[in-house]
C-alpha cells in the first residue's frame, strides 16, 4: 500500500477519534463547571455562616 492510500484508509479513524476527543473535552468542560458551581456555592455559605457568628 502507498503512503496515500494509507493515508485515505486512515481518515475516517481519525475523524472519529477528533469527534471521539472533542466530545470528552465537552463532558469534562461540563464537570469544571459543576465544580466551580459547588465550589463559589460553598465558599458563599462558609462566608455567610461566618459573618453571622461573629
């Protein structure tokens, strides 16, 4: 096989593994903004509880 055909024979692998990546970058971007939620949530609550035993 030439390197051309190789190349033609490997194109769709490869744009299902770029959708494959691009689709667990998305989840994962999904879960840092559920962290950062939780996390200005909990900082808000700790800081409101805390004024108020002062």
């Amino acid at each position: 096989m030439s390197e051309k055909e190789n190349n033609t024979a490997n194109a769709p692998a490869e744009n299902g593994n770029e959708e494959r990546a691009l689709s667990v970058f998305a989840s994962e971007r999904n879960e840092d903004m559920t962290a950062l939620i939780f996390c200005l949530i909990t900082t808000f609550l700790v800081l409101l509880f805390t004024k108020w035993m002062v």
